[in-house]
C-alpha cells in the first residue's frame, strides 16, 4: 500500500500550499494532463482562477488518492530513516501524536529539498561554488480580482533574496521577509487586497542529490543523449540575482552572450533519479542529481510532475520483482512511460551545430548569442581578422571580439573594438535580458583574453563607477570579477579602493558587493580587506554568516 507523508496536511505541494497557481515552462506529458483536465471542472464549484486553482486541485488529488487506497498521512514531518545496511527500511516521521516509523519496500523522496535522501546518508551539494547560495525564494500572495483567484496586486516575479530551506530559523525569517515585502504592493482596496497567502515558500532550489550521474548544463545544451532516459525537461535560465557570484558556465550563458530566454530542452536519464550508495529510494523532486548550473532549468512543475509519474511506477516495477529500484529492468520502465506518452520519442538537437563559417554569418542576426557561444569553444578556426575585414558592422565586431576572448583569442582588430567599448562607457544595446552594460561584457572579455595587461583599463571603469548611473551593485561585481580574471597589482588596488569609498552595507545587494570584492581579493591574495566580513558572521540570515565564515576560512588558511 502506497503512504505519503507531508508536512502542509494536504496533498499537491507548491500547487496547492504553495499557491502555485499557473505553469511556466516544462513539459505537459503523462498523468498530469488527464489530472489538470479534472481540476479545471472542479473549478466550477471553487470558481475560477488565472490557471488551476489550488482549492480545486487539492480536492482532485484526494478524490484521486481515495481511488488508490492510498494512506496519507497528514501535518507528518519526516526527520530520518532506519536503514540495514545501505538500504532504507523505514521512514521516520514525527506527528502530533509522537514519532512514527513507516516500513517500505521502496521510499520516494518528494520533500523537494531531499531531506529524506540526506537523511539516508546521500551525498548532496547545494548552492553556486563561491558561496553556496542557491537560487531565490519567492512567496506568493493570492488575491480575488475580476472574480478570479490571482497573484499579486502589483505583479512581481518576487525574487525576494536567498534563503537555505534546510536551516529552520533561515526558513522562518523568510516567511517574516517574504510577509513584509507584501506591504510595498500597497496601497491596497476593497478590491484589490490579499485574501490569503502560501503556507510554504516558493523555494527554487536546495540540495542536490548525488546520483550515478550528475546532469549539466553542457548536458543540455550539447544535446546529450542518454540509453536510461525516462523524461525530457524544457526551460530557460530563470533565476534572478547577481551573476558575477555564480558559476563561470551562468556567467558566460547569460552575461556574455545574452541567452537567458533561449529555452533548452534535455534527457534526464533514470540514473539521475536515485541516490548513488543508498538502496531503496527514488527521487521525485528538484533535488534529483543536477548541478547548480542546470538546477534553474530543472524545476518547473510540469516537469517535477513528470518525475512523480516516473518514480511512481519504478517503485511499482521495483516492488513487483523485488529489486532495489538501482536494479530494476529499465527497459520495462520506458515501455510504460512511452505507453503514457512521457517518454521522449525525438533526440533534444545539438544547438546550432553547424560550420564556423555559418556561425560569424549569424553573429548580429536572432541566433547571436548562441553564434557567440559555439564560436567560443575551442573547436574550429575562425579566421577573426578576414571577417572583421569583410565585416563593416560594429556590433557584430564586437560580438566576434567577445566570441574570440572567451576563447583565447586575440585578434587585433577585434580586441581594439573591445577596449574601445570599455574606454567609452558604452551601455547599449546590450546583447540580451539579463545581461551587462556593454563596457563590462567587454571589461570581462579582455580580462579572459589578456590578463594582467588589461588591469589598468578595468580598474579605470570601476573607478568611474560613481560617475556612470548604470553601473550599480550587479555591474559592480561583475567588474571585481573582471579584475580578479585579469589579476595584478592594479586589479588589487582597484577593488581596495572601491570596497574603501563604499558605505557600510543596508541591503542584501549591498552585503554581496562587499562579499564579491573580498572574495575576488583572496583569490588574488589579499586578505587585507577580509576584516570587512566581521559584522555578516553574526548575521540574521544563515546563508550570509556562512558565506562569511568560509571566507574567514581561506584567511586563516593563507
């Protein structure tokens, strides 16, 4: 008999506690068509909402969940596992009437942040690599508008800071900030107010699993194809924040070459799906074995409802031939999922896989970025000074110059362009959403391309920062990790002075400017400014006290 366990005491998670009312990316296959069909009509008793309405789908899931004899158990927190050997026999959970253990044959991990693979002693990453910070949280409001169940009175992606869902008081204080933001959507009326808000938090991202295989953003965006492959994921890079603390992969993705809305769509092998070196446990959730390159890709909810499905009926095949879900017949399994439609039919395509001579003939036209980030791999020869000499278009000049840094090239003609967009302050057109003024996607380019002797001209537009309006925190960092790519004495001196002319940090953007800056310097080798860090190491927020100390760390290292 199948038992969930779930803290909100109703089944649906973000759709349903979480207030997630509408889809966004991701792939509509399987079960969940034939379960949001049935919400819809049940709409007809809640009445309507601009997408599925939470009230309506919480009672199609129990009507669906009676027709299995499923067992839920309701307000149950689990907290750990009894395990003989690697493998997992009981779940444990803690209620109001005491601590619990449910025996399983087979445990799926749907918490979202795999508490329950951590808690059978999974290996687990979390966060970007130079201060564990995971993606933003949200927190959703519901308000009735035009006789519909809707978001927010003055719409907002409420990107509202970063929080670690795996720290309780973290967790709380982010309920409290997420709460308080509400009262800038104001000035609120009889008509357009807040009727009710989510009981869980939009997180978008915790732990990641470790699985036989760990998928990457490479994976995705080569058209890595998989022989276990169960389900296919579709989405952008969506993430808000700044990008000059993430992973060189995000930074170059979004800010070089201006792809964040290019929607990439991959194969997720079974291999993802379940803990290396635990036996008996699926993963049915964002936690699922990806790095934190592709962790914005990989979870929006069409697609964790497609891992549902998935995990359901391999726990189902493992239970029935009496194998450790590592060991079931995969084959079987994606005989099923093609049955149900959720198994991928086409090949995801390579991007933009064709000759070096037809990549410079799309740089400036709708597939620049992508142009720009095949001819920054190393694999060609692109003849840099004949196409700027065949080439009368400056911006395609300049995105050839940023194509051919990025790959260590350093082709005269075009690295002049570069610094002449850093000389000048040039702002726009920028080359995509979410990326950079012009001059700082240069500044980064030339510090890739010629290191210490690009410091002095990077470290001139840091120092022109007060003079130029569109150069505020985000730009900020990205130039500190210019000049930490560059390097010398002149990259140290810059961030030194810049870090001194700042005043003591009031917001969470200010506190990651300073964080950046120290950061870029102990990676140059100045600890100097680390004293910087002393007032976030008793910080409210738990993921700022622990980026402190990790760089606190390296000091007392070097």
């Amino acid at each position: 008999r199948v038992t969930m366990l779930d803290t909100t005491g109703i089944p649906g998670g973000t759709g349903t506690a979480g207030k997630l009312l509408g889809y966004y990316h991701g792939i509509n296959a399987g079960l969940q068509k034939a379960i949001d069909v049935k919400v819809k009509d049940a709409q007809s008793v809640t009445g309507p909402a601009n997408g599925l309405h939470p009230v309506a789908k919480t009672e199609t899931l129990w009507r669906e969940l009676e027709k299995v004899n499923a067992r839920f158990g309701e307000a149950e927190r689990v907290f750990g596992v009894i395990k003989n050997g690697n493998t997992v026999t009981h779940v444990l959970a803690a209620a109001e009437d005491g601590y619990h253990a449910y025996p399983c044959t087979v445990s799926v991990d749907a918490t979202g942040d795999g508490d329950l693979a951590a808690a059978a002693g999974a290996n687990y990453s979390m966060g970007r690599d130079s201060d564990g910070f995971p993606l933003f949280y949200g927190y959703l409001p519901i308000q009735a508008a035009k006789g519909k169940m809707s978001y927010y009175v003055k719409f907002t992606n409420n990107g509202l800071g970063y929080v670690d869902p795996t720290d309780t008081l973290d967790y709380s204080i982010a309920h409290f900030s997420g709460r308080a933001s509400l009262w800038r959507e104001g000035p609120f009326t009889a008509e357009k107010h807040y009727c009710a808000l989510a009981s869980l938090l939009g997180i978008r991202q915790g732990r990641s699993i470790h699985g036989p295989v760990v998928l990457t953003a490479e994976d995705f965006a080569q058209g890595r194809t998989w022989p276990d492959k169960v389900c296919a994921m579709s989405s952008n890079y969506d993430r808000a924040g700044f990008f000059a603390l993430e992973n060189d992969w995000i930074q170059r993705w979004v800010v070089m070459f201006g792809l964040f809305p290019f929607v990439r769509t991959g194969e997720i092998p079974y291999r993802a799906l379940y803990p290396e070196g635990v036996e008996g446990m699926l993963l049915a959730c964002r936690a699922f074995s990806v790095e934190h390159d592709l962790a914005s890709l990989t979870r929006m909810r069409h697609d964790m409802q497609q891992l549902g499905e998935v995990s359901g009926l391999a726990a189902a095949l493992a239970v029935q031939s009496g194998r450790s879900p590592s060991c079931i017949d995969v084959a079987a399994l994606q005989g099923e999922l093609r049955e149900r439609g959720v198994l991928p039919e086409e090949a995801p395509e390579k991007i933009l896989d064709v000759p070096t001579d037809e990549l410079l003939k799309k740089l400036g036209g709708e597939q620049n970025g992508l142009a720009m980030w095949r001819l920054s791999q190393k694999n060609g020869d692109p003849d840099w000074e004949r196409f700027a000499n065949e080439e009368g278009d400056q911006r395609k000049h300049f995105c050839a110059g940023v194509a051919a840094a990025m790959r260590g090239d350093t082709p005269n003609v075009l690295m002049k362009v570069l610094e002449k967009a850093v000389d000048d302050r040039i702002d726009s057109p920028r080359l995509g959403d979410r990326s950079s003024a012009l001059c700082v996607v240069a500044a980064l380019a030339l510090a890739h391309a010629k290191g210490t002797a690009a410091s002095a001209r990077i470290a001139a537009l840091l120092a022109d920062v007060p003079r130029t309006p569109y150069l505020r925190q985000p730009e900020i960092t990205l130039i500190y990790r210019a000049l930490g790519i560059a390097g010398g004495r002149d990259a140290v001196k810059a961030i030194q002075g810049h870090l001194a002319s700042m005043d003591a940090p009031k917001t969470s953007d200010d506190m990651q400017v300073v964080f950046a800056g120290v950061k870029e310097l102990q990676g140059l080798g100045c600890f100097d400014e680390s004293h910087r860090l002393e007032p976030h190491r008793q910080s409210e927020f738990f993921l700022f006290r622990k980026a402190a100390l990790r760089l606190d760390a390296a000091r007392k290292k070097q």
